[in-house]
C-alpha cells in the first residue's frame, strides 16, 4: 500500500503544480468568464480527491466500502475526461499544461494499478473499516486533503460568481 500512496502523494505534487502555475498564474482561470465550467469540474475533482486523500491515509475499506472507494476512482475519470473536453472547447493550453496533464494521466494510472490488489485483498475482509497508518506519508496526504478542499472551495465560489455574470 506505502508504494501506491507514494505514487498518490506525487500526483498530489503534481496537481499542486498543475493548479498553481496554469490555472491560477498562467491561466487565471477563476477571473476568466468563460472558465465557469472549467472551474466546477476542478472543483468536483478537488472534492473526490479531498476523500481519497484523508481516508486512504488513515483507513482501509473492507468489505462491500470497497465500492464507493472504486465509485470514487471512476468519478475521477469521468471528471478528467469531461475536463478535457471542456478545456479544448473553452481555451488553448500551453504545451506544458497538456503535458502535465498527459504526465498526471499515467501517474493515476499507475496508483490505481499499485491499489488494485489491494483493493481485491480488502473486498474479501468483514465489512468495515480497518485503520492504518503510514507515518509521514499519512500526515502529508493530509496535508494535501486540507489543501484539495480549499481550492475546491475556491473553484467552486469561483465557477458560480462567473457563471453568473456569464448570464
């Protein structure tokens, strides 16, 4: 599990990097009218990844909870791909944005391909939740929980304050 969770803390970095620099300085999304959308789906994403970040730090599910951690995984997809669409409709990315983003593609690969046979160990366990504990690791996606859900809140305020002068 540590490895998987060192590549999710990597892929945190690399949202914070991705957020930063492009959505904020680069492209200054929340004063940009037509990044609403853009911005409620980061906002979305922000709050899945808010979940995935404390729980897998501190907790396994076992059990039938496997199921909203794998609905939770999926909900990132589908947000990604959305967000993807979106973008190419709304505005024209850097090549090193879409680069991050191709880079951050493949990590989450990667964590979900490390969490898997976790994830089929855990689903055979009683039901519930068992609690763990990473050391620093744990402490750090905690970290990263606390910052995903401020941004997602930012978006979010951001994304409506928009769409309504859009109107």
């Amino acid at each position: 599990m540590t490895a998987a969770l060192c590549v999710l803390f990597v892929l945190a970095l690399m949202g914070a990097f991705d957020t930063i620099v492009y959505h904020e300085l680069v492209a200054r999304l929340p004063a940009t009218p037509t990044a609403w959308r853009e911005l409620r789906l980061h906002a979305w994403r922000d709050f899945v990844y808010c979940v995935l970040f404390a729980s897998l730090a501190w907790l396994e599910p076992h059990g039938w909870l496997v199921l909203p951690l794998v609905v939770l995984l999926a909900t990132e997809i589908t947000i990604t791909l959305s967000d993807f669409i979106v973008e190419d409709g709304t505005r024209k990315l850097p090549s090193g944005e879409r680069s991050m983003h191709a880079i951050m593609g493949i990590t989450y690969g990667i964590f979900v391909a490390l969490l898997f046979p976790q994830a089929l160990g855990w689903v055979q366990q009683p039901t519930g939740f068992a609690s763990a504990s990473y050391g620093w690791l744990s402490w750090a996606l905690t970290l990263f929980a606390l910052g995903v859900v401020s941004s997602g809140v930012r978006d979010f305020v951001a994304a409506n304050a928009l769409h309504r002068t859009a109107r």
